[in-house]
C-alpha cells in the first residue's frame, strides 16, 4: 500500500520567492515525525503548502497522499479526504459557533468518506456526545460550544480548540504547525495529553515545533530539522535533545552564520 505521504523534491514560493527548495519527506500511518528548525526556516510553508493554501505555489516536485498527487486538490477537498492542519495562528471567526464550525466540518468529511458507513450526516444528540467528549478529553468546558470560534480565547485556548477539531475530525494525516507556541506548562500538558490520545496506528502526524520542549510530552519516531528550506538532516527523537543543547546555528549554510 501507498505511504500515507510522500513529499519529492518539493519547491515552493511565496509571493514570487522560493521558500522550500527541494522537500523529500515520507510520512505512514502511525507514525509521528516532528519538523523542527530555526524561525524563518519555512515549516509554516510546509503546513500551508500541505493544507493547499493558494498563496503557496508548487514549482516542482509533488506531494502524493495514499498515492494520489493532490496538487489540484482545493483545500477543503483536502480536509474532506483526511488531511488536517492546526494552524500557527487560528483565525477568529465571529458569528459562526464552535459547535457549528465543527458540525459543519465533521460532515463534509462524512459525506466524503461515504463508504464505511459515517456517509449520513451526524445527529445532534450523537454530535453533542461527541463533543463534550472531546472537550473533556482537551479540558474545554461546555461553554466553548457555542462561543464564536477562537473569538477572544486565549492563545491557550486557540491552540486547545485546534486540537478539538483535530480530535472531532479523526484525520489520517494531522499536522500541527507549532501547537506549543505560546502554552503554559499546564495548558502544554493539555494539548499534548489530546495529541498522544488521537495518535495510533490510522493516522500520520507532522508535529512542527520550534522548541524541543513539546517533545518531553509527545515522542517522535523521526526528527527532521528544517534549514533554508531544506531537511537538512533527519535522525531520531534523541536529535531533538542534541538539537537543545547545541541550538540550529552548526547546521546553517556558512554565509548564513553571523546575519
Ligand atoms: N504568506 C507569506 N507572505 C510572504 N512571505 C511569506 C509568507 N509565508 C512565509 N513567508 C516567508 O517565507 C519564509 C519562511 O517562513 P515560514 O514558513 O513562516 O517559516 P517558519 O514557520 O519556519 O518560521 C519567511 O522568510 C517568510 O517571510
Ligand atoms: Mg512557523
């Protein structure tokens, strides 16, 4: 069977200038790799380039899911097929509830997915169990439910609410653009206790952090630093604690050092 995700030679620019220049990365089920790299690198890119972000344009290269090359793929059909990304920076969007957002969303990917099964829409006493489920799980309480989504919450709770919709979704290939950044200790726990609940054998799992600290609660399988845009140098999870001690600046291009 196909890898879950297959990145070759991947170029991507933003706004006519070449961010990712030449990304080779294989993610399967079950399997956690952490994208970790100096600010600036490009992981951000990686994320909206994945996600379809119109603003990141493919020059070269392909990304394959389940085989398939999804480069003409919109980003909701993306999202419907599985493919899910917790941003960086959660947009607000006054006027339309948590609950409904997610109702929304969850129902697309049913209709999507069709054959096992899930293809009718949810009911509302099924959904309502759902989510309070998850919301136990992120340690939201109730009220989440109908406040307008991320209208207002604190970066702790944006970053809560990502992995609710991570957790209400069920996707096959998640990938979490700095779901740390920001976190107390506590609320770090939080959301690492949801990651580590909805990781397993059906779905792969980008985990793009800066810091190695993120990496204390969650555990890779792999670890790839990520420098001007390119992997430069992929290893286990023992390479994110070299990585803490010796800090990215050994791995930059040499006329890079020292700007
Ligand atoms: N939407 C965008 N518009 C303009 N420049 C962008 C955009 N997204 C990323 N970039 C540029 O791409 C480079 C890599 O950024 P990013 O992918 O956010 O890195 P990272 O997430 O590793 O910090 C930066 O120079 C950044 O300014
Ligand atoms: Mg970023």
């Amino acid at each position: 069977m196909a890898a879950e995700l297959v990145i070759k030679n991947l170029h991507v620019q933003v706004e006519g200038k070449e961010i990712l220049k030449g990304i080779n990365l294989t993610v399967d089920k079950g399997e956690i790799h952490a994208v970790m790299g100096p600010n600036g690198s490009g992981k951000s890119t990686l994320a909206n380039t994945l996600a379809g972000n119109p603003k990141y344009v493919v020059t070269d290269g392909e990304i394959l899911y389940h085989g398939e090359n999804i480069a003409a793929w919109k980003p909701d059909e993306r999202a419907r097929k599985g493919i899910f990304l917790a941003f960086q920076y959660p947009m607000a969007i006054p006027g339309v509830t948590v609950a409904n957002f997610l109702r929304t969303a969850l129902n697309a990917r049913r209709k999507e997915t069709g054959s096992n099964g899930d293809a009718k829409a949810i009911s509302i006493p099924e959904f309502r169990k759902l989510m309070t489920q998850k919301m136990e799980l992120l340690k939201l309480d109730n009220t989440f439910a109908t406040r307008y989504l991320n209208d207002g919450f604190s970066g702790g709770e944006k970053k809560r609410v990502e992995i609710l919709q991570m957790a209400v979704l069920n996707p096959e290939l998640a990938v979490l653009d700095e779901t740390d950044s920001g976190l107390d200790i506590d609320a770090l726990r939080i959301v690492s206790e949801g990651v580590n609940a909805l990781a397993g054998p059906n779905v792969g799992i980008v985990l793009i952090t800066h810091y190695q600290r993120i990496l204390n609660y969650i555990k890779p399988h792999f670890v790839h630093v990520m420098v001007s845009g390119k992997l430069a140098l992929s290893g286990g999870a023992e390479l994110a604690l070299q990585l803490e001690e010796k800090g990215y600046d050994w791995l930059k291009e040499p006329e890079a050092v020292g700007k």
